[in-house]
C-alpha cells in the first residue's frame, strides 16, 4: 500500500559521474535506479569527453611523488579523481574528488581547503571535512601508500 516516495531522490543523482553511485546504493534501493525515473526526459546526458576510463585506477598503480604535493596544499588527479593533500609535511592525505554536493570534479586546492567550483562548497585537506556548503558530507578519503617519495592508489 502507499507509494515510495523515496524513489524521486533517484532522479537528483542522475548525471551520470560515477563516484554518485556511492550515494545512490546507499539508499538501498532494491532495483536498478537510474534509468527508471518517471517522468524525465533523458535530455540530460553529458557530452563531454570523460569517458575516457582506460586507465581505471587500480591497486599499487603509480599516482606521484611526494614533491608534486605542496605543503599545506594538494593536487587533483583528474583521471583518478583524487585529491592527495599534505596538510603537514610529511603528512599525506588522500580524499575523492568527486563533490558530494553535486558530484562536479572539485577544481582547486587553496589556503588549506579543497574547493568545489560549481556552487562553491569547500572541505578541510586534513580530513575532507565540509568548512563550506552547500555540500553537507565530507569528501571520501581513499587509501594511499607513500614508499620513499612515491604515493601509490592503496
Ligand atoms: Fe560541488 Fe555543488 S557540486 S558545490
């Protein structure tokens, strides 16, 4: 009796980025959520060139050196969409750069904070915490190993 409401969140989620999928299986769902929205059109497919997903990430597979991560700062990896920050030197951090707002790929690292160009949102390198919304949770950390002066996808 009654009607799932909580199917229409669905239709929020549906860009197509594929670190949103993690918010989507957590709702426990039961089916196949992204394609059965009620309603929509699908005029919403995005044409740019991301698909180029020929070098997923992987376990051990190189991702820098500890000197392309500046102090108190971070570089993002685009292709992995990862963020590496060293909130301290000789302290590494890792975090998806995938905003949990929206999942635009967040754009820049500034005085300490990961910085989501779309809407604004801001998290702490140290931790991925939210220190700006409207994003509400804070970025995934994602494990890395730093051997000597190479960081490696754990
Ligand atoms: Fe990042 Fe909206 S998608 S702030």
């Amino acid at each position: 009796m009654g009607e799932d409401l909580r199917s229409r969140r669905v239709v929020i989620a549906g860009v197509g980025a594929s670190g949103l999928a993690l918010a989507i299986t957590a709702c426990g769902g039961g089916t196949d959520t992204a394609t059965s929205a009620g309603g929509a059109t699908e005029s919403s497919a995005p044409q740019s060139s991301a698909a180029k997903s020929s070098a997923a990430p992987q376990g051990g597979s190189a991702l820098a050196t500890t000197a392309d991560i500046p102090v108190g700062g971070g570089t993002i990896f685009k292709d992995q969409k990862i963020v590496v920050t060293q909130p301290t030197s000789g302290e590494f951090k890792a975090f998806s750069a995938v905003c949990t707002h929206s999942g635009c790929a967040v754009g820049s690292v500034a005085d300490g904070q990961i910085v989501c160009p779309c809407h604004g949102s801001k998290f702490n390198i140290a931790d991925g915490a939210v220190t700006n919304g409207p994003a509400d949770k804070p970025l995934p950390e994602q494990q890395i190993k730093v051997d000597g002066d190479q960081i490696t996808l754990a």
